[in-house]
C-alpha cells in the first residue's frame, strides 16, 4: 500500500491536505505543526476512531483530542494504491458518539465501490496487519518507541515461526486458562467452605471428617508433586534416549569408516594382483624373477651381437691377404703361389659359411626369448622386471594394508557389543544408574505415595458411611465431595494446559526470539557505526545492549536517552523487517529523532532509505534530517 494523499478535518486541519510519494517521505516541521495530528489522522483513517475509549494515565483518547477545533465533524480521505490500482477511503461523522463511524471506499475517480473493503477490516486488509501490530511495529511515535507485547503481535510471531494461523495467541489463551483456574479456585473454596460447615453441625463423626479432609489434602499434594516428577522423569529420559541415538549413530559412522578403509584396501590388493598376474613373471617369488630376467637380459643382449657380426672374420681377411701375397709372389714361383691362393679361399669362404651358421642360430634364439616376453629387446625385458618389481611391492603393500584394517574393523565389531550392552543399560529406566534412572524410581516412590493416599482415603469414606454420627449429613457431603473432586479434576487440568501452553511458548520464543535479536543487533550496529553490536530481547520485547568489546550487555536505563531510542527503534524496525508483510504496511514514524544525534540520524535516514525501496516510509521530523 502506498499513501498518495491525506485530506483531515482533523485536530487543527481544517479540509487540510497532504501529499506523499512512494519511497522515503520526510515532512520537516516545527513544534506543533500538526506532525502528531497527521499520523494520528493517518491511524484513525486505516483503523476507525474508538468511540468507547475513555482517558487513561492522562492520556486523552483520539476522539476527544483530536476533535476539530473548528467545531466541524471530524472526518477525512485518504487516496493510495493498492495492489497496482488507485483506491479513495473516506470518513465521515454522522453522529456525536460515532466519529468517523461511516466508511466508504471507491476506485479514484469513479463511483466504483472497491469490493470487501469495510470499515471494521479497512485496516488490516490494507496494511496487511490488525491495528494491535501496527501500533506495536510500524507506527513509531515519540516517546512510545519501546515495544510492548500484545496478543496479536504474538499471533503474527507464532504464525512466523511455525507457518500457522493467526487465530491465537499465548496471552489471550494464557488469561482464558488463569481466568478458568480463579473460576475454580473460587468454585473450590466455596465447596470447601460448605463442606466445613456441614462438619461444623455434625457431632458425630467429626474426627473422622478432619481426617479425611488432611488426607485428602496429601494426596493432593501427593498428586501434585507426582506430575512435577513425572515432568522431570520424561525430560531426562528423553535427553537420555537423545545421548544413546548419538551414541549409536557416532559407533555406525565409525564401522563404516572401517568397513569402507577394508574395502577400499581389498580392491587395491586386487588391481595389484591383477597386474602381477598379467605379468610375464607371473607366479615367480620376486627375487626368483628379478635373477631370471638378468640372466635372459644378459642371454638376450650376447645373442644380439653375436648376430650382428661374425667371428670368423679376422681369419676371414687373413686368409684373403695370404691369398693376395700368393698371386704376387706367382710371378716368381706360379706353381706354388697358385696353389697357396686356391688353399687359402677355400678355407676363408668355410669360415665365412660357419660364421653364417653360428649367427642365424643366435637370431633363432633371440627371436624366441622376445616372443617368450612379448618384446622387442633386451632393454624391455629389464623394464618388464623393474614393472613387476614395482607391481609386487604394491600388492605387498596392498596387503598390509587390508590386514590392518582388517584388524581395526574386527576390533571395532569386538568392541561393539560392549558398547550395546552400555547403551541398552542407559535406557534400563528401572534399574540402571543414570539420572533418568534415579528420577523414575523418584517418581514410582511418589506414585505409590498417592496410592497409599488414595488407598487411605477410600477407608476412611467407608468408615464415614458406615458411621451412624454422620449418616444424616453424609449425602450432603457425598454430593459435595464429588463436586469438589470434578472442581479439583478440572483444576488439575487447567494447570497442565497453562503448563503446556507455556512450554509452546518458550519454544516459539526460542525460535523467534535470536531471528528478532540477530536482526536488531544488525541494525543497531548499523546506526551506532559498530559501537553497539548485540541486542538481547525477552519475550515481553525489553531489550538490553552490548557495547562492543565487552562481556555483558547494558538495561536501557544505564543508557542515554538518545541510544536507547536508537535501540528500540532498531527494535522497532527489526520487527517490521520479520514481522509485517512486503510492500504493504508503510512505517510510519513521528518524531522518532528528536533525541538522536545529527550523525546518527544521518544513519538512520540512510537505513530508512534503504527500507524505502521496497515499502513506504514517512518520516515527521521537527530536526533536520
């Protein structure tokens, strides 16, 4: 919703008017210029004026401190938008005990009635908010800036908070039930009042009366310190069930963690084994291959060169240079130096066939031990070995690897029955050693207590029957004694109810209250330039404040007048941020500064800018800001 015009016969308007924008509104004026008497105005038209309000503490209600000076009806008209569409409300007077009591709203510039908008809920389907919160979060006045508690901001938190309805509130529900327990209370004391007189008149019988009436009185009592045992019993076992899952949980996470190291270590002895196994030394003890493939390493690399060239060479050339010499020295004796030259090739051309021989079989056995290693030298068959020597010591590892975790995971399982039968004997109730365990057998102690009681009691309403001294009151008295069990049934009852409501409130505080804190902690840090950097509510919205750097906070009356107004209003905002819905409700603040610092409300006004971008802000001022 955004304010477009305020037209008041209002206070001391008279048909006068103002005009807003959307955003950041700042209205500066003087003292008594009208900045309360416009935001009152802008209260009465959104929420009607009470007619049945009377003055309190002082205080005048609106419809009489507001009454126009000009002796005309107060009335008024409001133009905003709302929901992308212009809509004009007015008020008017129609009688003196009903100001502003008619209501009409229409589309701007048409006779257009706006469907569902009335006077009783104008208000809260506007702003999105019933007049309680707005008065408590948007609306921020000088001097009643601290926060106070009212059941509908409490029905707003709780429906924050658990995504509920807005349809109750612990106050209200909280005064119904204390309203019930005086209705009984009051009962009761009635009921024991007669019962007293009816003991007063009765001669007979009487000690056993007062007898009776102490009895019952102990068990009572007996009754009531059962429940606040019971209470006490159910809050340790729960912790106690609590601490038991954790442990349980912490041991899992734990086998787990060993289960997963074993598994991971039997997959890396396997993949070891698998390259061990594709290994052309497969199924050799390392020292057993790493021997074998120096000596088809050294076979390999001799067979190499034995291929590569012939022995019978040097004889070879030898032979060939004798036989040159013959066929010089020929000239001179030819016979001879012939027959040394034929003598001399035959037997270098037997050599050079023997020295073929001897080569092709090397190459033959060479071939033969490099198919065996599926390679193509004497140097891969070294790096073969020095893979499986690598693959071996990994899969050595790999071993010991899963042995120790093996271990550990045995350990581990060994261990956990144990720690079972500690667990178990934590949730023994009955017979076990824990708090919880003491303050069950506490509670059956108390419990039979009022057995006994109630036991005692019974045999002392059978005496009284069988009592001839008090047989002629005894009907009166049966009759009120029931009534006084129903009143102390129903009394019991309410105390639980009121006892679980305010177990449901601290809850809802537990949640809300550290999101509202933390929120106006940053605010206030904010406007205080990091000076103040926590604030700490209760569920009644006192706030108190901490310096930054020390240890404990600080009550709002050790504080200037000026930061505690910084405070709640960091309050104040913290709770329209969380509590009012987007873009609807404006905030709304008069006068709210004029005990705030300039640079400090230089702060603010940046903050309230910022603000502004997405709902309406109006700020009344008589300060430059």
């Amino acid at each position: 919703m955004i304010i477009r015009k305020l037209t008041a016969s209002f206070g001391k308007f008279h048909g006068d008017s103002l005009e807003l924008q959307p955003g950041l509104n700042v209205i500066e004026s003087g003292n008594e210029s009208g900045k309360s008497t416009w935001c009152a105005f802008i209260g009465a038209m959104l929420y009607g004026v009470d007619s049945s309000a009377r003055e309190k503490g002082g205080v005048l209600p609106v419809k009489v401190k507001y009454a126009p000076w000009s002796g005309a009806p107060m009335e008024g008209a409001m133009e905003l938008e709302h929901r992308g569409k212009s809509v004009t409300i007015t008020r008017k007077t129609t009688g003196k005990n009903a100001p502003m009591r008619q209501f009409e709203a229409h589309y701007t510039g048409t006779g257009q009635p706006v469907p569902d908008l009335i006077a009783a809920d104008a208000g809260q389907l506007l702003t999105g908010v019933p007049r309680e919160i707005f008065e408590r979060s948007a609306y921020i006045r000088q001097g009643d800036i601290p926060v106070t508690g009212s059941p509908e901001l409490e029905k707003r938190i709780s429906a924050l908070v658990f995504a509920g309805d807005e349809d109750t509130s612990y106050s209200g529900a909280d005064e119904t039930l204390r309203t019930w327990l005086r209705k009984r209370r009051r009962a009761l004391e009635d009921v024991e009042s007669q019962m007293e007189q009816l003991r007063a008149q009765q001669t007979a019988g009487a000690v056993l009366l007062r007898e009776r009436e102490q009895a019952a009185l102990r068990l009572r009592q007996a009754e009531e310190n059962a429940a606040r045992l019971q209470a006490e019993s159910d809050d340790l076992r729960r912790q106690q069930r609590q601490q038991a899952l954790q442990e349980m949980n912490r041991q899992k996470s734990q086998l787990e963690f060993l289960q997963q190291r074993y598994d991971t270590a039997v997959k890396a002895e396997e993949a070891a084994m698998t390259r061990i196994d594709h290994s052309p030394f497969s199924g050799i003890p390392l020292e057993q291959a790493i021997r074998r493939a120096d000596t088809d390493v050294k076979s390999a690399r001799q067979m190499e060169k034995e291929t590569g060239k012939t022995r019978s060479l040097p004889i070879l050339i030898l032979l060939v240079l004798l036989a040159a010499v013959s066929l010089v020295l020929g000239v001179v004796w030819q016979r001879t130096a012939l027959l040394g030259c034929v003598i001399c090739g035959v037997l270098a051309i037997a050599l050079w066939a023997l020295s073929q021989k001897n080569a092709a079989q090397s190459s033959q056995k060479l071939k033969k031990l490099l198919e065996y290693y599926n390679v193509s030298s004497a140097g891969e068959i070294q790096a073969l070995a020095q893979a499986y020597e690598r693959d071996y010591q990994a899969w050595e590892a790999a071993v010991a690897r899963r042995n120790a975790a093996k271990s550990d995971l045995d350990t581990e399982y060994a261990k956990r029955s144990g720690r079972e039968g500690q667990i178990l004997g934590s949730l023994d109730f009955e017979t076990g050693t824990t708090a919880a365990a003491s303050a069950g057998r506490r509670l059956k102690q108390a419990q039979d207590t009022v057995s006994d009681y109630r036991a005692r009691l019974a045999k002392l309403d059978g005496r009284l029957e069988s009592d001839p001294g008090v047989a002629d009151g005894q009907a009166r008295m049966d009759a009120l004694q029931t009534r006084k069990r129903e009143l102390d049934a129903q009394y019991s009852a309410i105390l639980l109810a009121q006892r679980t409501l305010q177990e449901a409130d601290a809850e809802i505080q537990q949640v809300f209250s550290p999101r509202l804190s933390a929120k106006a902690s940053e605010i206030m840090q904010y406007f205080t330039g990091g000076r103040y950097d926590s604030i700490v509510l209760d569920r009644n919205f006192s706030a108190q404040a901490r310096l930054s750097g020390d240890a404990v906070t600080r009550r709002t009356g050790y504080m200037s007048s000026g930061a505690s107004d910084l405070l709640y209003l960091a309050v104040r905002l913290a709770i329209c941020e969380l509590v009012l819905p987007p873009e609807d409700c404006p905030i709304i603040l008069d006068d709210t500064l004029a005990n705030i610092d300039a640079d400090r409300r230089a702060k603010v006004m940046d903050y309230l800018a910022s603000v502004a971008k997405t709902r309406q802000v109006i700020v009344f001022s008589c300060n430059e800001v």
